[in-house]
C-alpha cells in the first residue's frame, strides 16, 4: 500500500508524543518538587544559622558578662564551634587573636559578624537586653553571697506560699546577680494586686552587698550629675527595684519646671548608664570582634526533613500513577486492533475472516493490508478452485474423444482413416500443449525455469514472430504488420521471448474478426526496449483487465478451447517477461481493440554487429 498516513495519525508519532508528555510532566514534577523542598531547606538553613549566629554572639557575650577578662574562653569557642560546624574567632579590635577554632594561620574572614561588648549590646538582636545596652548578665558587685542567696531564697518560698494561700499563682525566678523574685506564670514581674499579709517588704529589701554596690553607683552618679549641675532629692535619692528580674534604678529629682525637668531626666539616664558601665568594667571582659566562618573542613550535605520526604514520595507515586495510567492507555488504545488481528489470523482459512478498521495509523494500514491478503487469499482459493476444474476439463475433453475414437475403431464401427488419425493427433497436439503450458507455469512458479539469454535484435525477433503466425492470419482474413523503430538490441532467450509474443499474436488472431490488422511494434525508450502488439478486435470490458493475466480466465466465459483457447497462454507470457526482468500490461477498449506492451531491459549492440553496419 502506498497510502500516506497524516502525521497526527501516525504510531509513531503518537508514542512519541505520549513519551515527550510524561517525560514533561516528569520533568515539571521534579522542577516544581525541586523548587519547594529547595527553597524550604534553604530556609530552614539560614533560619538554622542565624539561630546558630544569635546563640553564639548569646553565649560569649554571657561569657564576657561574667568574667573579667578572656583568658579561658577558649574551650568555649571549642565547644560552640563542634556543636553549630562554624568556625568562630575572636579578636582585639586591632586583631590580635583571643581564641580561634580553626588551626593556627587559618586567615580569619574579610569582615567580623558582630562585636562581643556585654556592656554595649544589641538591644534588638539580643533577648534580655536592657534599653541601656547592657547585658542583664552583667552584675559585677551585685551578685549575692551563697549566705545571702540562701536567705533570699527562702523568702521567695515564703511569699510564695502567702501568694498561694490567696489563690494566686506565682514561680520563683533567680536572676543573674543571684537573687530569687516572684514572677507571673507568663515570666513578666509581679505586680498587680498584693495580698496585706504578702508585703511584709522582707523579700525585696536590698543585702548588704546591693547596698554597697548601690553606694558605690550613687557617687558615680552623683559626681556625674553635679558635673551637668544637675540635683537629686533626699534622703534616697537613687534606689535599685528588686522585683524585676533584671536590675533597674529609680530616682527623685528634685523641683524644677517641666523643661528643666525633661532635661534633667535626660542627663541622669545618661550618668547612671556610664556609671554603671564604670563600675561594671572591671567585673567584665573587654569588647571583642566575633568572625564567623564554614568550618575546618565542612561536609555539603542535604537532609530532607519528613514533610519533604513526605513530597518526593507523593510526587513520585502520582507521576508514577499518571506514568502508568496513560501507559495503559495508549497500550490498550495500540493492543486492540492488534489483538483482532491476532484473533482473524488464528481463524481457519475457509472462513476468510475479516478486521474491522477503527484507526487511521499504521495499525489500521495493517488491518486494511490482513483485509486485502484476506480477499486476495479467497480469490486465490477459488482461482485454484477454478483453475483444478479447468484443469479437469481442459485434460478430459481431449482425453474423452481420443478414447471414444479408439473404442468405436477398436469395435469396427469407423475404418481408421487418416482424417480420423489426423483428428486423433490433433487431440492429443492438444492435450500435449496443455500439459507443457502447466509445466511451464509451474516452472516460473517455482524460480527454475530455464532461460538461455543472447544478445537478440528486436526487429528480426519481431520478423521470426510474425513469420511463424503470417500464414494462419492470413487465412482468418486479418493482416499481420511489422514496426520497429532504430535497432534496439536486449540481452533474451529468443525461443521463450518468441514463445511470449507468439502467445499474444495467437491470442490477437483469435479475438480479431476477418478483415481486421494486427500490428507488432518495437522501439526503445528510457534504456528499454517495447515491444506492443495491438490488434482491432473485440477489447476487453473494463470489469475484465485486473483478471486477463490470471491463469484459465478468458474473454468469453464458454470453456471451448477453440473459440477461448485454454487460459494459460496470457499467464505464461506474464511468468516469460517476469522471467526476463520486464513487466506486460495491457490497455483495451470494448469494440476497437487491445493493445499489450512488453517492457524489458534494453541492451548495446555488440561490437561485431555494430561493425558489420559500419
């Protein structure tokens, strides 16, 4: 079948198309996951390591809040950097090394990450942070004693319990300098309503050790103040509020107007800030530059957490289950006509079963193809039906007159005369072509029928043609002409290609009327030689040209062989030319005649030949 198939229905197309659609939808799948569990690691990583940053800066600034200088923070360092994979480093500002737990030379980042002051800190990097800027951690000479923080604490019990006897509910918190202070269940400072028999005061009153602290702040501040001329009231002019769980201060001032008193507000927070941060300098250690880094030798690695698992499974098995799906799809879309093809081939033949074509692809091709083998196996079936019954006939026509000749002569009936010979022989000339037209058909059939190839001229293959078969046109009244145009030469067995065109020619004479032309012609034409013979008889119907060449067909539908002859003379011409490597067709029309064209391969001349015409 040469039939085109549009590209749209095409198999392979199709396949193609479904695989560029699950390879997208995969493709898609994985970028859309990619993107999501990326974006999600990457977020929980910087969240990750922030908080890794915020700790650090968190613990060393206790660090230095609580000790007086670095000497041995070095196993700190140690400890946050195998904890967080970072490596940390701490300097002097002009960058001198204090601690560092990368190997020694190691050069430290382009730039520090923050600055180490427990005494000027980030308030809003910072928890805990004081609005002063100094760490809460910083007590310096508030700490309590051990007796002191004991004595405190059962206090704290005490007022606890009073608290409780009154249905409210209060934990004990310690701060940083020691000291134990009631707090609300949210972790905010007491207040609110006091019960009568809670403020006996014992709690909150200051130790000897805040009191000599608180002492010591007051003349910082007040040399401070009377350097901005600035006045406190009496008799205590500044007091430290125990019930936060950071050290705050409160002070009187004494009367002024309202500007003055905005002013003077002003300059006693900035003197209690820098005589707090004076008298809590030696207790703790110097600022220092913090330099963050990757690591010694960091490891990249990508743990998944359980929700993004959870994704890559999901996506995989819905990719898989759509995958699957559409697999199915197609495959049983595919399977089917294949299937019904598979079921009409395992039928007998005799039933000459038939596919339904419901596709335009190269299976429905296949279905219309198995139909056409299918039509074409029964017309062969009953060709050969036909043809062992034409077979029958052709061998017992002849036979029976012979025989019945013989037993009317062999009883005496009629005198064996020689016309009665001569009608004998001709029945058996008969049957002996038949029988070598069989032969002959079967040898083409089975590729062993022998060809003696020479170089032949086709006008003298035309002449020995027409000679052969002038005498019996001649006496059917029709004239037989000869036409050859140049020389063409073709490599033949000159007795099958005269037995070829001697079948035509007889076949002409017996289909051309008395009075009519046979015409033999030869020419060559694109490195072939033609050969036509055209005759002005009866033609062939329409309906009739696909079967001329098929084996016991004839014109007329009565089995006479003298009218039709036997119907192998067309089939064998086609086997002779098949033979030769050439092809026959033929072209009719009812009433004006037939003409049959012969192509084969053309061939030079030979040199003798081409000589002897010099």
């Amino acid at each position: 079948m040469s039939r085109g198939i549009p590209l749209r229905k095409s198999l392979l197309v199709r396949l193609l198309i479904t695989s560029v659609l699950i390879a997208v939808c995969s493709v898609a799948a994985t970028a859309w996951l990619a993107v999501q569990t990326t974006t999600r690691a990457l977020q929980q990583e910087q969240g990750q390591v922030l908080a890794d940053d915020m700790d650090i800066l968190q613990q060393l600034s206790g660090y230095a809040a609580t000790h007086p200088d670095w000497s041995g923070v070095e196993k700190t360092v140690r400890t946050l950097s195998d904890r967080t994979g970072r490596r940390i480093a701490l300097t002097t500002s002009d960058r001198r090394t204090i601690a560092d737990s990368a190997a020694r030379q190691t050069a430290l980042p382009p730039r520090a990450a923050a600055t180490v002051d427990p005494l000027h800190t980030d308030t809003f990097t910072q928890p805990g942070a004081q609005l002063s800027g100094i760490d809460p951690r910083a007590v310096g000479p508030y700490r309590l004693t051990a007796t002191q923080r004991r004595r405190v604490a059962k206090l704290a019990l005490v007022r606890q319990a009073c608290f409780a006897r009154n249905k409210i509910d209060m934990d004990i918190t310690l701060t940083p300098s020691g000291r134990s202070v009631l707090t609300n269940p949210d972790g905010s400072a007491e207040s609110g309503y006091l019960p009568t028999e809670c403020a006996d005061g014992k709690l909150y009153a200051s130790t000897a050790t805040e009191k000599k602290a608180l002492d010591g702040l007051t003349s910082r501040v007040a040399a401070c103040l009377g350097r901005h001329d600035v006045h406190l009231a009496t008799p205590l002019p500044l007091t430290v509020d125990h019930t936060a769980t950071s050290i705050k201060f409160r002070y009187v001032l004494g009367k002024t107007g309202n500007d003055q008193r905005d002013a003077a507000t002003a300059t006693v927070s900035r003197c209690i800030d820098s005589a707090r941060r004076d008298q809590l300098a030696p207790y703790a250690a110097p600022a220092a530059e913090l330099f963050l880094g990757t690591g010694e030798s960091p490891v990249p690695r990508f743990d998944m957490s359980a929700a993004n698992k959870a994704k890559v499974v999901g996506v995989a098995g819905l990719v898989l289950a759509l995958t699957v799906a559409v697999t199915a799809l197609v495959a049983t879309r595919l399977v089917r006509p294949l299937r019904a093809l598979t079921q009409a081939a395992q039928q007998p033949p005799e039933q000459h079963v038939r596919v339904p074509v419901t596709t335009q692809d190269e299976t429905g091709i296949l279905a219309v193809a198995f139909n056409e083998l299918t039509e074409r196996r029964e017309r062969m079936e009953a060709q050969r039906k036909a043809m062992v019954s034409d077979i029958a006939h052709e061998l017992r026509t002849p036979l029976t007159n012979i025989r019945g000749w013989l037993e009317v002569t062999r009883d005496g009936i009629v005198d064996p005369d020689p016309e009665l010979l001569a009608s004998l022989h001709e029945e058996a000339v008969v049957l002996q072509r038949v029988i070598d037209d069989l032969q002959d058909l079967a040898a083409a059939d089975a590729g062993v029928l022998g060809l003696h190839r020479e170089d032949v001229r086709a006008d003298e293959l035309l002449e020995q043609v027409a000679a052969a078969h002038r005498v019996g046109a001649e006496a059917a009244g029709i004239r037989l002409l000869t036409s050859v145009d140049g020389m063409p030469w073709l490599d033949a067995d000159p007795v099958r290609m005269r037995q070829a065109l001697g079948n035509l020619v007889s076949n002409a004479v017996r289909h051309t009327p008395a009075g009519g032309t046979i015409t033999l012609s030869a020419r060559g034409q694109d490195g072939q030689v033609v050969f036509e013979v055209a005759d002005t008889g009866t033609g062939i119907a329409p309906e009739d040209l696909p079967y001329v060449f098929d084996r016991f067909w004839r014109a007329e539908k009565s089995r006479s062989r003298r009218t039709g002859g036997s119907g192998l003379g067309l089939p064998i011409v086609r086997q002779l030319v098949a033979a030769h490597g050439g092809t026959v067709t033929v072209t009719s029309e009812p009433g004006a005649g037939s003409v049959f064209t012969l192509r084969l391969p053309c061939t030079k001349a030979p040199a003798s030949s081409a000589a002897e015409n010099d």
